[in-house]
C-alpha cells in the first residue's frame, strides 16, 4: 500500500500529469462528429490514453533506470508486488481520466454518443495495454526523457496508421491486415464495432487488448534495468 501511495502521489502532484488527465480530454470532445461512426473526439481520446500511460509511469521508469528495480528483486519485497502497486496507482488515474471524458461527451454530443459504460470499459482495456507496452518500451532506454521523445514520434505513427487519429474507412484495404498488427488499431476496431452492434467484435478487441497487455507485461518486466 505504501508504494501503491507514494506512486500515486508522485503523479498528482505533477502538473502535466494533471493537463493530460482532465484538460485534454475535455479539449478533444469540441471536435465536430462524423458520418461513419461515433464523434471523432471519441477515437482521440485514444491517443490522449497513449501518452498519459507513458506520462504515468515515470516514476516506475526512473527506478528501474537508476537499478532500484535490481535491488527490489534482491530485497524481501518481490518484484510482481512492485509493478502491480505501480501499474494500479496509473490505473486509477486512468480510470478517472476515462470517466471525465465518457461523462463529458454525454453531456455534451447526448444522443450521437451512447452505450457510455461499454466505451468506457474498452478505454479501460486500451489504459492497461497501453501500460503494459511502455512498460516494454521504456526497457530499452536508460533516459526517460530519450524515451518519451522516442515514443511521442512513434505513439502518433501508431495513432495514425491505427486508425485513432485517421478513421479506419479511409485506410487503403491493401494495409488493412498489417495495421491490425498494431495494438492501435483494436481501439477503434472496438468502437465501430460498438457503434454498428456487433458485440462479438466489441468483446473480440477486449479480448486482443489484454493478450497484448500480457504480452508486454511478460516482457517488460523481464528486464530490471
């Protein structure tokens, strides 16, 4: 609990955190709705998950720089405890962040937006697969700040192709099966699935998202410095 806290208390206290967490998300609902599915604010938010998750996780980042995580792992506190308390401080930001975003569309797109419990449970899968793959990412820099300028050129490449920042109908179909390689891509797979009632699909994105968070999960936390 106590590193569940000081994790926490980390990121409240930094202000950029604050930004992404509740100006960003009520900055993106003022975009304008669209034909083909859902308003696109509600595909954007994704990228605002993205790189919150990143933002988040630095404190977690810097320890297993600076070799904290190598002496956890040699100390009686296991490391799965380490990471779990952490990954659960994001998450509940990231769960508010989520519900901030989800309330304020209702209020103010009403009736172009619905099923809100079922978009938020499918950001909340996104949150977590996006925790996971900057756990893996960030394994391979010893400089947070290396790392997020990295990540930042290559979070709105994933965005883009995924089909968070451009719709998915306006991918060329010659692409469509390499994109879905992307984790990206199962946001708003998930939405439009949503969106046209095919709920089969919208459990089918859930379920890629946390095979993906597992993945990562298991290679991110493999490395200890």
């Amino acid at each position: 609990m106590k590193i569940f806290m000081f994790a926490l208390k980390e990121n409240i206290k930094a202000p950029v955190n604050l930004l992404m967490i509740v100006l960003i998300p009520l900055t993106v609902l003022l975009i304008p709705g669209s034909q083909y599915g859902f308003p696109q604010g509600i595909y954007l938010v994704g990228m605002a998950i993205l790189y919150t998750g990143f933002l988040l996780s630095r404190p977690m980042v810097e320890d297993r720089m600076k070799g904290m995580i190598i002496r956890i792992h040699a100390s009686p506190l296991k490391q799965v405890h380490y990471l779990l308390a952490h990954l659960s401080a994001y998450f509940l930001l990231m769960m508010g962040q989520s519900f901030i975003f989800i309330l304020g569309a209702k209020l103010l797109h009403g009736e172009a937006t619905f099923h809100h419990g079922w978009i938020y449970l499918l950001y909340l899968s996104f949150g977590l697969m996006t925790l996971s793959l900057t756990l893996t990412f960030t394994s391979f820099f010893k400089n947070f700040g290396l790392a997020f300028g990295i990540f930042a050129g290559v979070g709105s490449l994933m965005s883009l192709l995924g089909g968070i920042s451009m719709p998915l109908h306006m991918m060329p179909e010659e692409i469509l099966p390499w994109i879905r390689l992307l984790p990206t891509y199962w946001l708003p797979y998930g939405l439009n699935a949503l969106y046209e009632g095919k709920f089969f699909d919208y459990f089918l994105a859930h379920g890629i998202l946390w095979t993906y968070t597992g993945i990562f999960i298991a290679l991110g936390s493999r490395r200890r410095y």
